[in-house]
C-alpha cells in the first residue's frame, strides 16, 4: 500500500463524502452534526502474500480539529500476533493506539508480515476501528479492513490512478483483485510484440498517438521517397481515412496496422512509422489537457519471423544502414515491449494475468463530421480492458439498478463486452466531470465479477489527470 499524496486529500475527502454515507446520518440525530469528520480505512480488504511491512492507512473527510489518537482492534485467524505479523505502533494487547495530530486528514500504522509458511485454508486478520478518542470525528463506512495472507481476491476498495495530472504521462495498470496499480511512463515504449498463441503480431503505442503504413518496399535501404512523403499528409488525426493507420482501437489483435508476420521473409513489408509525439510540459488552463508535446519524428521498421521469435530492423529514413535486434515472446506478459528510441526491450505493463483495467491516453477512430469517412482521433482520461486476457466489462445506469442495489442477481451474462472501449471515454465528460449517472460490471482475468463506479475526474482545484474510482466485488 502507498501514503496519500497530499495534492488527493480533498479526493478523499469527496470519496468518503460518496463511500462513507453521510447521508445515512439523520437530522434527528444529535451526535453526529454536519461539520464532524469521518474516518475510514482506505481499503475493505488487501492481500500481503510476501513477507513486507505494508502501511494501513485510514482517512479522514476533513481536518482533524484536535490532536488524539485512534483504537484499532483485530481478530486473528489462523494467524497469530507477534509470530505470524507484528504492528507499529506494537499492539500486543490487542489494541493498536494510533496517535494523530491536529490539523491531519490521514494516519496510518504499519502491518508487517514476517517470513512464515502458515497452512491454514485462510490465514487472515480483521482490523476494526474501535474508539475514536479525537473531537469531531466518528467512525463510518470502511471500519473494518481484511488483511488477507493468501491470494485471496479483494472484496473491494477505492483507488486514485497516478495518472500524473494534465499531461497524464503515466499509463497505469489496475489490478482489481489485489487492489493495486503499477505505473509506467507513456515514452517508456514504442513497439509491443504479441506473446500469446501462436499469433505473430506486434502493436503501435496508441498513448504516443502513433501512426504506421506499409510502403511496397521489402528492403529497408531502399524505399522510395516520393510513397513516403505522399503517405505523411495522410497519416494525422482530423484527416479522412486515416484510420487506417493506426490499430484498431477495440483491442483485437488481428486488427493491428502492422500485418501479421510471416514465415516467408518476402512477405513482410517496409513499414513508414510515426514516432507521435513526446509527453507534454505545458501546464494548461484549469479543466485542459496537456497530453502532446513535440513531434518524435519518423523511422522505417521492417520485422521478421524469427522461429518463435521476432527479427526487428529500424532506421531514420534516409539511412543506408539499419539496427537489427531479436525479440523473444514472453510466457508471462502479454507482450514483449521495446523501445526503439533508447534500443531495448523495456518492462511495461505487468504479468499478463496481474492487471484489468489501465488508465491511459489512446489513439480512437471516429467518424469525420459531414463526411462519409473515419479518422483516427486523440484521446486522454481513457480506460482500456485486459481483452488479451478475455477482461469482460458492460455499463449499467444508475435508473436501471442502482450501484448500492447491484447484486449477483443482478448480474447479466449476456451483456459482457470483450472490447477495451466499452469503459474507454464513456465514464467522463471532458467539458464537466464524471458520469455519476453510470457504473461497470467488470469480469476480472480470474473470473470474479466486480462493480466499479468512478468518484472523480478532477481533483479539488479542477485539474484534470486525477481520477477516482471506487468497486466492490459482486460474485
């Protein structure tokens, strides 16, 4: 788990406002008054499955007005205190006292696993907020965190994607399950060569808004100059047809610019790519985006089938010579990533298992205004879904079945979507805020069915890049 950054406080503070229910405090109820604070775990449950110390981290709504201290509790199972984890402060007794200071809007405390094989069918220990000896300040929502010492899935929580504000330079990959995120720069990678089945296909990074074309040339040193410059007016966002440079934004991996490689060397072409552009610097207005910045330039790439392996040539186009590099498949990722920038393979997103959901920037297609053609079309605040690991997603509307109501009975098969668009822009409005009136029903890569509803687009100032979310596991 990670300490709060202080710029997501007043996310909290929203989150606890929509989580916590405030609005199951009544006016006839005089012990709980409008301007106290509430306090709760971060999280419902999380699993330490290593032996680390881990910190827990309770917040609060608001302030705390006076400094005073918290009481923790926890009932142990299958574990056992000072032999199988430890707290500080030291809770030996039973109770972990935790000390918070005026003026603070979190504590926490720290759990440590120690280096242990427990057999039990689910060690486990239950944490519950007990006394609240600060003034102002009640206990609600998350009293009670589940700290699982298995790989047992997480029965819900909130998270705060890093995406990095308005230049969103991060692309963020959400694990559900374990209540995680693991974070990568959108520069970190150029090219993304498939892993799985016996498909040879290799993807453009869509969050740099790349751009590919197949020239008729099969040698890289010599292509023609005058097919180059005749593709480079088609290949940019606003321009009809271009669409078909560029991956197909549903995720399907037969739908890559880049044609599948084959065994026949001849058959696999010189292909013009557009390099897209750097991650921007800019601070803009409050409520824009800064996303681009300058162009990276052009480069030609041929790439090869190699046994089970790729063959990856790249050059400046006008170059005589190429770089050559093999590229080998993973048996653990989805792909294998690498940077033609800085010439190696780089680590990008997690095991292909490990992750559902990314936050990120895209490349889309859209139909032109007016026009009878597509284009392809930027795209920031973007959720993308695991679809290589067959991650299913549909949206409900808060008129059909609440988010509070939704239950396993509710849950529809047949509505399932394997396409990383559904949630993609949908849960945002660039020009307001999140879509409060929607949420997702999301099919995880292990099976278990979760509901996600998103509690924020901007944070407390109105920047963009700062998004929340909030799920519960279903079935």
């Amino acid at each position: 788990m990670k300490s709060i950054p202080k710029n997501m406080y007043a996310k909290f503070s929203l989150l606890l406002l929509l989580v916590l229910g405030f609005t199951a405090c009544s006016s006839d109820d005089d012990s709980i008054k409008t301007t106290d604070a509430a306090v709760a775990f971060q999280e419902k449950s999380i699993a330490v499955t290593e032996p680390s110390a881990v910190t827990v981290q309770l917040v609060f709504s608001k302030e705390v007005v006076k400094s005073g201290t918290i009481e923790v509790t926890y009932t142990s199972n299958n574990t056992a205190y000072g032999e199988d984890y430890t707290t500080l402060p030291e809770g030996e007794t039973g109770v972990i006292t935790i000390p918070v200071e005026a003026g603070s809007k979190a504590a926490s405390f720290t759990l440590t696993k120690t280096n242990f094989t427990n057999p039990a069918e689910e060690p486990l220990v239950t944490f519950t907020i007990g006394k609240v000896n600060l003034e102002q300040v009640y206990a609600t929502g998350n009293t009670s965190l589940a700290v699982y010492f298995t790989n047992t899935a997480s029965i819900g929580g909130s998270l705060n994607p890093s995406v990095g504000g308005p230049n969103e330079q991060n692309q963020v990959f959400i694990d559900l399950s374990a209540n995680a995120e693991h974070i990568s720069h959108r520069e970190k990678w150029d090219l993304a060569f498939y892993s799985l089945d016996n498909e040879f296909r290799v993807k453009l990074n869509s969050s740099l808004y790349m751009f590919a074309a197949p020239l008729t040339s099969t040698d890289i040193n010599n292509i023609d100059m005058n097919e180059v410059e005749a593709l480079k007016t088609d290949m940019d966002f606003i321009v009809s047809g271009s669409d078909a440079y560029v991956d197909d934004p549903s995720g399907d991996i037969n739908g890559t610019v880049i044609q599948e490689i084959v065994a026949t060397p001849e058959n696999n072409k010189v292909y013009l790519l557009k390099m897209g552009f750097e991650v921007g610097t800019e601070t803009p207005n409050v409520g824009g985006v800064a996303i681009s910045g300058e162009a990276r330039g052009w480069k030609k790439i041929r790439v090869l089938k190699q046994a089970d392996a790729y063959l990856l040539q790249y050059a400046d186009l006008e170059s005589t010579t190429y770089e050559e590099v093999t590229i080998q498949r993973s048996s653990t990722h989805n792909f294998t990533f690498y940077s033609i920038v800085n010439q190696q393979e780089v680590a990008v997103a997690p095991e292909k298992e490990n992750w559902d959901i990314c936050f990120t920037t895209h490349t889309e297609v859209q139909e032109l205004p007016g026009q009878d053609a597509n284009t392809a079309y930027g795209f920031s605040d973007y959720v993308l879904t695991n679809t290589y690991q067959k991650v299913a997603v549909y949206q409900v509307n808060e008129d059909e079945v609440s988010y509070a109501n939704f239950s396993v009975n509710n849950i529809a098969e047949e509505k399932f979507q394997i396409d990383q668009r559904v949630i993609g822009a949908n849960w945002r409005d660039v020009f307001s805020d999140f879509h409060a009136d929607r949420y997702y029903i999301i099919k995880d890569t292990a099976g278990n069915i979760y509901k996600l509803k998103f509690t924020a687009f901007k944070n407390d100032r109105g920047v963009r890049g700062f998004p929340a979310f909030e799920y519960e596991l279903v079935k």
